[in-house]
C-alpha cells in the first residue's frame, strides 16, 4: 500500500481552503471544490469524482438549481458547464420532457467534467452511477464516461459492487486507470477479485484503492483488519473528519 486519499468531498470551501494551506494529505474532491480552489491543488495526488451526483439530486429536488450552479465559483465556470449539459439535453429533447434519469446523469456529468478543464488527476465516475449502469445493464453509460473523460490521464470508477463493476470493465474492453472500491472483512468475491484483477492485461497497470468510509458505522472501525484481507490494493480512501475550528487555529499560527 502506497497511498492514503482523505475524501474531503462534504467539505465546504472555507474548510477546503484552509485544509490545503495546513495538510499535504492526497485528496477526493468534487469538481465544484477543484474549480473553487484551482491553485491550492497541485502539490498532491487528486481525485475527483463526476458528477456531485448526491449533493446535486439533493439540490435540484428542493428547487435550489441556483445553490447548484454557485457552487461552481465563478461565471466563467458556471456558463461553461451549463453549456456543456445542455449538449446532452439538445440531442434527445423527447427524453428531457420526461426528466430520463439517464439523461439527467448525462447532463450532470458533462456539467462536472467542464469544471475540471485544467485538472491533471484522476477523474473517477460517481459510485450510485457506476453501480446503477451495472446493475440495471446500461453499461453504455460506463463507456459515455470514459469516452467524455477520454482528455484526462488518469479515468476510473468508484463501486460499491466491485466483482460485478470489474466484470463490466472485461466485458467492455475498457482499460480503466483507478477503481476505488468498498468492501469488507466478510467480503469473499471481493477479495478474491482483488488478487486476481492484477493478472489480467487490462487491469495490470489499474491503481486499486480501497474506500474506508463505510466502516465507520463501528465505534471503532477495523481499517487494519479489513486492509489486511485485500493485498494487491494501491492505497486506501479514508474519511475526512471534520475539525474546521482546528484548522482555523493552525492557519492563525502559520
């Protein structure tokens, strides 16, 4: 194991900011966050994940569409992104009367993909969409990704079914850079999964990160434990907890 990413994606700006100026730690970002804070974060690993897809649901169904679009900072960021989802939604306006889902992901993700224009780390699908193409076989959407994503060095998934997510890959023919997956102790295909994903050709050069954030429902949770059972893993992605008001006093001492 290699790598340590801390998901500071429920952090706010002021939060992010000040994490940056004090912590070197490798982060998860959402593209609204990489967009805000362009300068911050070239001194560190990075992923992002595409689009914001529970922060966005969540506002777009309590009407705050405008909440939605000032997370992106600037004008320049906003007009850009919105023109990028509305190419989604001008090629199939049939769909967009009926509010598809699919399409909405669509335009969602060609929003968050333009925010991140001058980013140069992993750009990693979002893991409900992920899993949704999986299980309700529409993987088209898991190429329509990789294909809009295709500018960016580094292209993966985030899963929460990672045997079924890996099957999808293989069948697809898709050479994926990161996959960030969660599991645990009990989790047998996963762990087999995860030994023999590395002798496969289109997964030999694949970061496999393993996401940490579910164990905390425990009071203590069993990081070591679990990290132990998956030994062909890259890294792991570790939740960030919040201590702004920490932050805040280390930043008045620099």
């Amino acid at each position: 194991m290699t790598a340590t990413f801390r998901d500071a994606r429920q952090c706010s700006i002021s939060e992010l900011e000040s994490l940056l100026l004090v912590s070197r730690d490798d982060l998860v970002l959402a593209a609204p966050q990489v967009a805000s804070c362009p300068r911050l974060i070239r001194d560190r690993q990075l992923v992002a994940v595409v689009p914001d897809f529970l922060e966005y649901a969540r506002l777009l169904s309590v009407g705050q569409a405008r909440a939605m679009l000032g997370r992106a900072g600037s004008w320049q960021n906003i007009m850009r992104a919105m023109f990028a989802a509305a190419r989604a939604v001008a090629k199939q306006p049939g769909k967009a009367l009926k509010t598809d889902f699919w399409l909405v992901a669509e335009a969602l993700l060609r929003y968050d993909l333009a925010l991140l224009r001058d980013f140069h780390g992993a750009v990693v699908l979002h893991p409900y969409l992920t899993d949704f193409a999986v299980a309700l076989s529409q993987e088209w959407f898991l190429q329509l990704f990789f294909d809009l994503a295709k500018c960016w060095h580094a292209r993966g998934i985030w899963t929460y079914q990672f045997p079924l997510a890996a099957s999808a890959l293989a069948r697809l023919g898709i050479p994926c850079d990161v996959v960030v997956f969660a599991s645990s102790q009990l989790d047998l295909d996963s762990q087999r999964v995860n030994r023999e994903i590395k002798g496969l050709e289109l997964f030999r050069r694949t970061m496999l990160l393993l996401d940490l954030a579910p164990a905390r429902v425990t009071t203590e949770p069993p990081w070591e434990r679990i990290v132990e059972r998956f030994d062909s893993i890259d890294g792991v992605v570790l939740p960030w907890e919040r201590r702004e008001e920490t932050l805040k006093k280390q930043v008045a001492e620099r």
